[in-house]
C-alpha cells in the first residue's frame, strides 16, 4: 500500500527522475513556460517554487545550493530575473492550466511562471 508516500516515480529509478526534473526546472526557468504532462507538471511544480522561494535571497549560501543543480546562465536569471521578480509574492509562482490530451490520451498542461 502506498498510504502516505507522496510523490510519483514515473517508472524511473532516482537518479533518471531527479534529471527530469532538473531539465524540466531548466526548461521553466528559462523560457517561462513549459508544456508537458499533468502528472510531470504537479511534480516539477513545488521543486520550482522552493528555488525560487532561495533565490529571492541572494546570499553566497543560495547560490551555491541552486548552483549544484543548474549551469551558470541558469543561477543568473535566477537571481537577477526572476528573484527580484517575486520578492513581495509569498507564493505560488506556477501556474498548472490544462491544455488538450494527447494521443495517447495523457493529459497535457502549460506550466508556466506567474
């Protein structure tokens, strides 16, 4: 029974599920929106709004902790952008609006900053 156990695997192992989601952060973070699966985008959305939540701070510590996870021209927007962008929102800096299924019959969404 999965009582309790938040989060979804993706029938991945962890290391390929930390990448995606990484690469979908990135994605996000640099072009400001982003279309892709409901499932994937209820799960990237409260990994994105936490880094944001660090990098309405700039301090030396912040920057390290975002920086093990994203290249440099990432780190930048986010501190020079997109930070300041936010500081007097206390949170919800996603927006998850449902879009058509695909073939497949998965449901598509557009999962884009505030």
């Amino acid at each position: 029974m999965r009582h309790r156990k938040k989060g979804r695997k993706f029938g991945m192992v962890r290391k390929v599920r930390r990448a995606l989601l990484k690469g979908l952060a990135r994605s996000l973070v640099l072009h400001g929106h982003i279309k892709t699966t409901e499932a994937k985008a209820k799960e990237t959305r409260p990994f994105v709004e936490k880094l944001i939540t660090r990098s309405k701070h700039d301090t030396i510590a912040n920057r390290r902790l975002i920086a093990r996870l994203f290249d440099k021209k990432t780190v930048n927007k986010m501190f020079t952008e997109i930070g300041p962008k936010y500081a007097e929102r206390r949170g919800g800096y996603a927006r998850i609006t449902r879009l058509n299924k695909r073939t497949d019959n998965a449901q598509m969404v557009m999962l884009e900053l505030v």
